[in-house]
C-alpha cells in the first residue's frame, strides 16, 4: 500500500483563517525512494473533447458552492472553465469504451443500459439520451457486485450518478486489473458530451464514493467504505512502479498519459520536485466531520515571475526579495489538476499579472474572469517550483472563450486554493510520484 489514507496522516499545519471554508495541509510521507523517469508504453492519448456544459469534478464542485459565499466577488463558473475535457479509451471487461480522466476523483465508473436519465433542468426522469453519455455499458461475464454497498457521487450544481459497486476487469494504457471495484450507474443527473461513457479517477483512495447500503439517500460521510482505486490496484499488484505521467498538448491531440513511467516526449532533463500535501476541505457550512471528504493532488509552490519580478519567497534566499508580497497573499499551496482550464493564482498575483498585459485584461463580474484583448501581449509568467522557474508560453496566456472577446489564462483563487490547470500543464511533463509522495515538472517547450 503506497498511499496514505487521511487517518495516518501527520498534521503538520491547521490553516484557521477568519474566512471559510478551512484548509487543512497534511504531508504524506514517502513510502519510498522517487522512481526513475523509464520511457514506457503504457500510454494512452488524451482526446480533447469540447463540452457544453459542466462536468462532475470534486474540484469544480467545490469551486462552485465556495463561490457562493465568496468575499472576492466571483460569480459563477466562467464558461470556458467547463469547456473541455479530456477522454482516454479504456476497457471495461472486454468491451472499450472512452471516458473522462479526471485526477481529481478516484472512482472509476460507467453509465449502464437501461440507466435512468434525471433532466438537470426540471428534476424529472427523462429520457436516456438527455444525459448525453457515449455507449453504455452492460454487466459482462467478468462483473460480479459486491452486496450490500452503493455508488453515489453528488456535486453541488445537481450532477449527480448513483448505482451499484462491483468487480470487474479493467485494463487502462495495455495495464491490467482483474478484480478492479467500478460503479455501475443506474440512476444520473448529468450532462455529457455524447462520447463519454462514465469517468477514470486517478485520485487517493480517500476520494472513492462507494458506501454502506443499498439505499444511497442513507448515504452520507459516515457510510463509505473506502476501497483502492485502479492506479492503487496497479501498484500493490505489481504491474507498474508507483508513478504516472501526465504530458498535455495543444491542439486537437490533448496529449498523453503514461502510467508507471513518461511518454517518449521530448522535455527538459531538469525535473522541478514538491512533495504532495493532500489538502483537505471543509465545505462551508459543513461540520467538521465531513473534514477529511476531500483531497486532491495539492503541491507548495515558491512565487511567481511576472515580467520579470519575483513575487514569492525563493529558495535559500528569502530575504533577497524586493517584490515579496506577504505569504498569505502569493497563497503558495496549489492544486495540480487537469480537469481545470485556467491558472488560479491568489488575487494579489492574478491582479498584478492581468494588469501587465498589453493592453491589460480587466476583471468581468458576469464572467467570473479577466476579459482581455485577443491580440493582447501577456507578460512573461513564470511558476517557481523548488527554485526553478517553469515559463508558461504566452499563447497559452490568451485563451479563446469563442465569443467576441478573449479570456486571460489567469484568473482569481478568490478564498479557494490555487490551481494549476491546463494552461500551465500544456508547458510541462508532469510526474505523479505516489511513492515518493511528490511531484515533478520537466519543462517542454519544442512541441
Ligand atoms: C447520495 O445521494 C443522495 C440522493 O439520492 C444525496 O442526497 C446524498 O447527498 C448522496 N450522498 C453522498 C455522500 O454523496
Ligand atoms: C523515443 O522516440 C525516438 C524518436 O521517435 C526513438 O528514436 C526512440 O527509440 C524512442 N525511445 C524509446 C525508449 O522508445
């Protein structure tokens, strides 16, 4: 077991801001040495699939009842936030199907025939094609269910899937899980983009939304019965080293995912290291209980290049800062997800970058988001990783929201977590090392 659940973790800093909701930092601690970047083969290509509407994601879930009570005056999820994904084939016994990867969830499950389809808009069941799923799945020869547990993932905008837990074999990237736990969904409330078929998580084992029962509506913190999740499976099975790889592209090719090693992309030799902390919410509102709900792959960051100046606290030279802002304004701990389109940065550094462009992005409520000129010139924006700066390349500033205006690649955390999506990700190889509990980024620029 490489993976440390919440309960083994050693708290190492309680964050009590006035402000909801709490952040609490936990550091898991390495159950070995980094594992070695081996090109592998077991890759899969991401598709880029453009959406309509939003998704399920603990992480955008989050974002959006946060929002709710936010001081920063964020409306609502900008549009280009939901508008893409990325989708992988994957096998479900011996029928293929694609679906969603998302490294901000953990359960791996797809929307069975026969399933019954809620309209997101009136409550009421509708018919299956309205929840937009790709082919759906039936229970094959390899399926048997576990009795007397239920499946039930529900976010805060109304999506929401529920159904049955089960085994089944199911192999992602030519690796193999002969007795994988899956959700079979019988009941959803979603909306798909017609290709999909259901979701991979390649999320901690503290995400998975399987729970006691059979009646989802007892669901509650309380009720889940934990179980590994497929990359988990893949580890204590011995089929990969505890690592995989994430290479995001522009362009129709999303890029590719490699588990237990790197895809064969060309990319720096210098790997910038920061140790996972799993970051756990409290919802707002929520009782301190429901504390340990949430986790995601959360990193610490050093500040920010903009145009030049550094904002932050350098490695071995914390003094030596002429542009330093307090911490508590670069807000340094981010999450790594590539379920999210944009960079949210603290507002103080999402303010001072957006002012730099020429001519500089202005912040739209309606949009939640900087608006900014399509032919804008952004600043040179560089991440601080273990005293490396990793550039974002410019094009990947200026993010097309295919209206008549554009929308900056930067955007306010507002009171959430930073988050490093994909106009970052688009400029890096990155290692998720579930061994060495950390993360490395390798600059990639020639593509
Ligand atoms: C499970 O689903 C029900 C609706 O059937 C919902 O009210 C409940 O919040 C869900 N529980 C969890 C833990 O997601
Ligand atoms: C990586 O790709 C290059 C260029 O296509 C090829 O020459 C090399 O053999 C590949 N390496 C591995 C380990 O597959």
């Amino acid at each position: 077991m490489y993976i440390v659940t919440a309960a083994a973790l050693p708290l190492l800093a309680l964050e009590t801001a006035a402000s909801q909701p709490h952040y609490t930092i936990y550091k898991p601690t390495a159950k070995q040495a980094a594992s070695p970047h081996v090109i592998t083969t077991n890759t899969v290509n991401l598709e880029r699939q453009l959406i309509k509407n939003s998704r399920t994601s603990f992480l955008s879930a989050f974002r959006k009842r946060q929002e709710v009570k936010g001081t920063s005056g964020t409306a609502n999820l900008i549009a280009v936030e939901n508008s893409q994904e990325f989708l992988v084939a994957v096998e479900f016994g011996k029928q293929t199907f694609k679906a969603i990867l998302d490294t901000g969830s953990s359960d791996s499950w797809l929307a069975e025939k026969g399933f019954q389809c809620t309209d997101l808009d009136t409550g009421f069941v509708t018919s299956e094609s309205t929840c937009m799923f790709g082919p759906l799945y039936s229970k094959s020869a390899t399926f048997n269910q576990i009795p007397d547990l239920n499946f039930n993932i529900s976010c805060g905008d109304g999506e929401a899937v529920a159904g049955i837990v089960g085994y089944e074999q199911v192999t992602l990237a030519g690796i193999n899980v002969i007795n994988q736990e899956i959700g079979v969904v019988d009941t959803a409330a979603w909306a798909g983009d017609e290709t999909a078929s259901g979701l991979i998580g390649l999320g901690f084992p503290s995400l998975t939304s399987a729970f006691k029962g059979t009646n989802p509506a007892a669901d509650s913190p309380d009720t889940q019965v934990e179980y590994n999740p497929l990359f988990t499976n893949m580890i204590t099975e011995g089929k990969v080293t505890p690592v995989f790889s994430l290479a995001i592209s522009r362009g129709a090719n999303g890029g590719t995912l490699a588990i237990g090693g790197v895809p064969n992309i060309t990319h720096s030799p210098n790997f910038a290291t920061s140790p996972f902390q799993i970051l756990q919410v409290q919802p707002v509102g929520a009782s301190p209980e429901t504390q340990t709900q949430l986790s995601f792959y959360s990193i610490t960051i050093q500040g920010f290049q903009i145009a030049g100046d550094y904002f932050g606290q350098p490695v071995g030279n914390p003094s030596a800062n002429p542009s330093a802002m307090p911490d508590e304004l670069v807000r340094e701990q981010v999450i790594v997800d590539s379920g999210t389109t944009l960079l949210y940065l603290a507002d103080s550094i999402s303010g001072v970058a957006n002012e730099l462009f020429d001519p500089p992005a202005f912040y739209d409520f309606e949009q939640g988001a900087y608006v900014v000129d399509c032919q804008a010139t952004p600043p040179s924006l560089g991440v601080d990783i273990d005293g490396q700066i990793l550039f974002i390349n410019p094009q990947d500033l200026i993010v097309d929201s295919s209206e008549s205006y554009c929308i900056s690649g930067i955007v306010d955390a507002g009171q959430g977590p930073g988050i490093l999506g994909d106009v970052f990700l688009k400029n890096v190889l990155a290692v998720f090392d579930l061994g060495a509990s950390e993360m490395r980024f390798a600059a990639r620029e020639d593509y």
